[in-house]
C-alpha cells in the first residue's frame, strides 16, 4: 500500500509492515534503516513518543545482528584510495 503524502497514520501503518516483514526476514540492518527513516518523518509530524517506541525497536534489531557488538566499536576506515606519491 502506497501512503498519499502528509498521510502520517497511513505511512506509520506502511513503515510497519515494511518493518515487520525485515525482520520475518531477519534482514535487520535494512529494518533498522527503514525504521530510524519512519522515526524521521514521526518526528517530523510531532509524534515524539510514537518516534520513540520506533527508535527502541530499531535499537533491538541492532542487538539481533550477529557481532553487532564488535561492529559498532570499529574504527571508522576511509574507504578512498591512498594518494599516489607524486
């Protein structure tokens, strides 16, 4: 189902189910983007709380990641190549 724009409480019931077949999926970094994207556009209508309860679940599919743990501590890695010497 395709949400008419500015149609919040159509959009929050979309990003549900979009978010709930991720993670039947178990696909849970693109559940936590669609999810932290849904938190966005809640916000953005003042809906704080609903944007909350989003965020935490999004925070709960972090912790389903395998090594998620290790991942979030990483060094960031540019990924550009080194310069050539000249």
């Amino acid at each position: 189902m395709k949400s008419a724009p500015g149609d919040v409480d159509a959009a929050d019931v979309d990003f549900d189910r979009a978010v709930t077949a991720l993670a039947d999926r178990e696909q849970w970094r693109e559940a936590i983007y669609v999810a932290r994207h849904w938190a966005e556009i809640l916000r953005a209508a003042d809906r704080e709380e609903r944007a909350y309860a989003v965020l935490e679940l999004a925070t709960d599919f972090g912790q389903r990641i395998p090594n998620s743990h290790v991942i979030a501590h990483e060094p960031r890695r540019s990924l550009a190549l080194p310069a050539r010497p000249a």
